[in-house]
C-alpha cells in the first residue's frame, strides 16, 4: 500500500480547463494509476501562486470545488478523508482515500478565522510557504532568507493548527522556520516533499540535525521523485531509482526508518524521473529490497509512518 504526501494534479486539472479528469488522464496521479499503486491515501495539494493571481482565495476555492466535483465522479473508487477512521473506513469499502492540503501558506490571507474555515472545508495539511515570502515566514529559495524564522502570525498558524488538528508542512519553510516550528508545535508535523541535503544541496531538503529533530518530533519526511532534489545534475538530469535509495539510506541512517515516508510531487515538477508516474511505484519498492530495507521498512516508509502521524494528529 502506498500514501503519498503531496502531489499537485488538482492544479494541474484546474488549469487544463476541464480537459483533464482525476478519473483517468496523462497526468501522473489519477485514479487508475493510484490503484496500479494499491493507494491507500493520496493528499491533493491545492497550489496557489501569489505572483500569478490577485485573488488567492477564489483560486484556492476554485480547486476545492474541483476537488470534491471529481471525487464525487469517482465515488465508486475514492472518498474523502479527514482522519485515520475516515480512512479505515474507505479501506473497509473498498476505496482509496483523498486528503486536502493547501500549499502556500498566503491564502489564508493573514487569518486564522480563514485557517478555521479551510478546516472546515475539509483540509487538513498546510505547506506553509512556497518560494515567496508570506504573512507566516519566509521560505529557503536560494537560501536567501535561510536563517529567517516565522512571523508572529506564523506563530499563531502553528498554535491553531495544534489545537484544530492540522498537519503543518515545512517543506519550502526556511531552516529559521524549521526550528521555530519545532519548538513551537507540540505535535508532530511533516516535510511533505523534501529529501536530504547533505546529499543534494537544496533548499528544499533537510540538512542532518532538522532531520534528527524531526525524527524526535515524532514526524516524518516524504521522499520527492524530482531530479532537482535527489541529484546535482542539469535540470533535463532524470532522476534514477539509485538516486533515490541513496537519499533513503541516508535519511534511515541520519533519522531512523520511522522518519521516512513518500512524496512525490508528482504534477508539480518539471517531472524527470525514472519513475514515470504513481502506478511505477514498484520499481522503488524492488530497489529498496534489492538493497537490504527488509519489508516491514518498506511498509514503514511507503504508508505505516504516514499513517502513524495522520492517526497521532488529524
């Protein structure tokens, strides 16, 4: 089984103006491919862009409507999910599940009334920034704004969703805020897409200690298939299943096996990678007992430790 942190598809359906449908399509995460996966859940990530778009809010609730309209298209093979029960459940019935996410932290707008309000919605995982800064902190594009931490509203944003039950996502958040988040939260929280920076040096990806303090937070990493954060290559370098077991091993030896789980970024990247899609996550899952994770480690990263910190905080 697999639970894949973030993907962003319901963008890319959202600006492809209804030519493409979850159902089944070009992109790399849709339903028939997510069951060649044996999916258990997969968090959609509503993506806005602050550059592109004068109204974040309305985009954002644009691909939340689309979100629930193709789930509701596909009732029969997937259903929402906003907790570990509400999972469980979906398995029992024979569906997969669709968890909500947001990702960049600025269509909240600055409020936590509009945080409550997404809750209620239906979201339960928030990347706190993309590569902007925002009203919660300032991301580690570049490393420009690297030693940085969060706003006093970020500080706020981290307490709500303690208390509500969120999922808070450091995955493009600046190191500054990395360390702010984990003192501050007192659940776990996650790196929905980022990999190891002493292996790849990125931005994106978590140097040593955050991946210590992660691991003793009791949250986990996903794993990103992108070749711009498992190698140092020029951006057409595809990205090969070996690139991305160097990256678990080190993460497994820096953090420990229950630190580590999936997120592909599958639909949000240039997509260069030997694993073309979500359906080719079996090429991954040979590598890594090619190369000594026994199974129950296996299980641990692709869906027992997502499930773990889904059951510990939703």
């Amino acid at each position: 089984m697999l639970i894949d942190l973030h993907c962003d598809t319901i963008l890319e359906c959202h600006l492809s103006g209804g030519k493409r449908k979850l159902g089944s399509s070009d992109l790399c995460v849709d339903i028939e491919k997510m069951k060649k996966a044996d999916a258990l859940g997969q968090f959609f990530a509503l993506y806005v862009d602050m550059k592109a778009t004068d109204n974040l809010m309305q985009n954002c609730m644009d691909m939340l409507d689309l979100f629930y309209n193709e789930l509701e298209d596909n009732k029969d093979s997937i259903a929402f999910a906003a907790c570990y029960k509400d999972i469980e459940k979906n398995r029992t019935e024979g569906k997969m599940s669709a968890l909500l996410a947001i990702e960049e932290g600025a269509a909240l707008n600055g409020s936590t009334a509009n945080l409550r309000n997404f809750y209620r919605l239906g979201v339960r995982l928030i990347t706190m920034l993309w590569n902007y800064p925002n009203q919660i902190g300032y991301p580690n594009f570049e490393f420009i704004h690297k030693e940085k931490g969060l706003t006093e509203f970020g500080m706020e944003v981290v307490s709500e969703m303690n208390r509500l039950g969120m999922l808070i996502d450091v995955s493009h958040l600046s190191d500054g805020g990395f360390y702010d988040v984990a003192r501050l939260s007192d659940k776990p929280f996650v790196a929905s897409h980022s990999n190891a920076r002493a292996c790849t040096m990125h931005g994106r990806n978590l140097e040593d200690d955050m991946i210590k303090l992660l691991a003793e937070k009791g949250g986990i990493m996903g794993l990103n298939l992108e070749s711009f954060f498992l190698n140092e290559g020029e951006p057409t370098t595809i990205s090969t299943v070996c690139d991305m077991i160097r990256h678990l091993k080190h993460i497994r030896n820096i953090g420990g096996i229950d630190v580590m789980a999936i997120g592909t970024d599958f639909d949000g990247t240039m997509h260069t990678s030997e694993i073309a899609n979500i359906g080719e996550m079996d090429k991954l899952m040979t590598a890594m007992k090619q190369n000594g994770f026994r199974e129950e480690e296996i299980d641990k990263v692709f869906y027992k430790n997502a499930l773990r910190v889904i059951k510990d905080v939703l």
